[in-house]
C-alpha cells in the first residue's frame, strides 16, 4: 500500500484547451484518490491548469467544488500547443510553487489518475529519477495505431534510439530545474526526457478512455508532433545524413573507377551508354558531397546560436495567471 510523506508537495501540470468537463471529472477522480481515501492521504496537492488559449470560457469554481486543492490557472496569451503548454506550467511549477515533485498529465481521461499512484510509488523508491508511463496497450483507432507505429520506426531509423512513452510522468523537482535550461522542451517534452542524461523509470500502464469526444490529434498534427520529436535529435540525425551520403559518394566513386577499369584495363565488352552511366555517378556525387558539406555548415553554426530557454524567455507566458489558493 502507498505511503506518502505528511510532508509531501506534489504538483500537478494539466493542460486543457476548451475541454473543461473532462478536467473536471479528473480533477474529481484525483479528489476521491487522494482526500477520500485516507491510505493515500497527501496533505498539499496543487494543480496548475494551462489554458492553452481555450475558446470557450471556464465556468467552473474549482477552489469550492475542491477545498482541499490550490489552484493555478495559466491563461496563455495565444494556442502555444500541447508541448509548449506543459513547458509553461513546468516553469511556474519549478519557479513559485517548489514542490518535491511535478506530475505532468492530460486532461482527458487517457492518462488514468489511478497510474498517478505508480508513478508515486516508483518516485518513493527511486527519488532521483524519472518516473514515466509506458503505454503497454492503446486504445485508439486502427489507422492512428498504423501510423503511430510507422513513426516510431521513422524515428527509431533517424535518431538510432526509441521512444516509447509520452508526457504522463512525474519529475522531480531538482531534475525539472536542469530540464528547463533544456531549449528542445519547447518543442517536445517527452523527447527531452528521453534525450537527457537523467534515470528514467518507465512504468507500464494501459491508455485510458477519453471521458468524453475524439481526439484532436490528425494525419497532419501527427506529423507535425513527429518532426517536433525528431527536432529534439537535429545534431544526430545531421550526422546520420552526412554519413549516408559520404556513402553514397564512395560508392558512385567506386562504381566510376570499376568502370573505368574495365574499360582501358581488360578485354570486357563496354556498351556504349557507359559514359552517361559516369556522369550519373558522377552527378550524384557532386549532390552528395554538396548535401554533406551544407548539412556540415549548419551544425556549426547551430551551435554557436543561443536557443529559446524557458529559464530565461518563458516568463512572458506567465503574465496571465489566476490563483486560487487555500484558506
């Protein structure tokens, strides 16, 4: 049975755009988890809600419908997107609130408020790591687990690692603190996860069912989601390219001296066509060594570029921020 410190102060990071019913009805499950059920008694929890520009308005009073909680709600200024909207209550979480650790999940019912209690346990037994869920089972259409699982390939082809888990997790505080210096969280927060050098504790759990509706991720958003993820690995994946081409170039190489060999060397009937088949070779050389030498130009100067940190530029999303605290 789980156990938590009297001491403890966990926060949690739920970003919403315009589905409010659905964070109410998880709001209300971690209610019962944690205050209804004295085994699993927290005695602080807060949860910061980042509207992610929502266009239906909140009407919901969750300091009286929760008394026991403390609420942040974070209205950003324009849809910054899911990736970004965790970013943006990780800095809050981290700056003002300081608690031991974050818990970072979504609003409508696929990340099950019951997992919360294995990240928690996993964060007891290992207070220096990661702890993360790794869906074992999904529940989403036959075409979006297709393609899901092609864009796992890709990326597993492009960065030469995997990644097989998404932003349901709980960090703690100290960790959150050097992962904000991170610029690639503004892009893909479980991709930072994966890349940075901290222990990762991956909990296996099963996708929830949305409370309520479909959604919002399509053909286009996943892409796009996929890119963000394979942006976190540009260096890598730069390498991975120059390498593939320099490869390309020796074997055009290759082929044009083997060729030539054969033609002025031994009595191997050349067809005439053989000089077009050079300047293939020879074409695709040049487009190789010119798509090396300019992916080698951009990792040069990518480094010497200053990144967007939330550290330092995130705070202007924070302008908008309603409390309501405890009495």
């Amino acid at each position: 049975m789980l156990s938590i410190s009297k001491n403890s102060f966990i926060v949690f990071v739920i970003p919403v755009f315009n589905d409010w019913k659905s964070l109410l009805r998880l709001i209300h499950e971690l209610d019962i988890i944690f205050f209804n059920n004295k085994s699993h008694l927290l005695l602080k929890i807060s949860i910061i809600i980042v509207d992610d520009s929502s266009e239906l308005e909140c009407s919901i009073d969750f300091k009286n419908i929760f008394p026991n909680i403390a609420f942040y709600v974070i209205r950003l200024p324009v849809n910054l997107g899911h990736q970004r909207a965790i970013s943006v209550g990780a800095l809050y979480a981290s700056e003002s609130l300081k608690p031991d650790a974050v818990v970072f999940m979504d609003s409508d019912g696929e990340d099950s408020p019951n997992d919360v209690l294995l990240l928690l346990e996993s964060y007891l037994s290992k207070p220096n790591s990661i702890s993360i869920a790794k869906r074992t089972k999904r529940s989403e259409s036959t075409i979006f687990i297709i393609f899901y699982y092609i864009y796992l390939k890709l990326f597993k082809l492009f960065t030469g690692t995997s990644l097989p888990y998404g932003n349901f997790s709980l960090i703690p505080l100290n960790i959150l603190n050097n992962l904000l210096y991170d610029g690639n969280l503004w892009n893909h927060f479980a991709a930072t996860i994966n890349r940075s050098r901290f222990n990762i504790e991956m909990i296996a759990t099963q996708r929830g069912q949305r409370y309520s509706g479909s959604s919002h991720m399509n053909f286009t958003s996943l892409i796009m989601h996929g890119l963000s993820a394979m942006s976190v690995y540009t260096d890598i994946i730069a390498i991975r390219l120059i390498l593939v081409s320099s490869s390309i170039v020796f074997l055009s190489a290759l082929s044009i001296l083997i060729i030539l060999y054969l033609k002025f060397f031994t009595l191997f009937n050349i067809p005439g066509w053989t000089s077009q088949i050079i300047a293939i070779f020879f074409l695709i050389s040049l487009t190789s060594c010119g798509f090396a030498f300019s992916l080698s130009l951009f990792i040069l100067n990518s480094r010497k570029q200053i990144n967007f940190s939330l550290k330092r530029d995130g705070y202007q999303f924070l302008e908008n921020l309603k409390k309501w605290n405890l009495n």
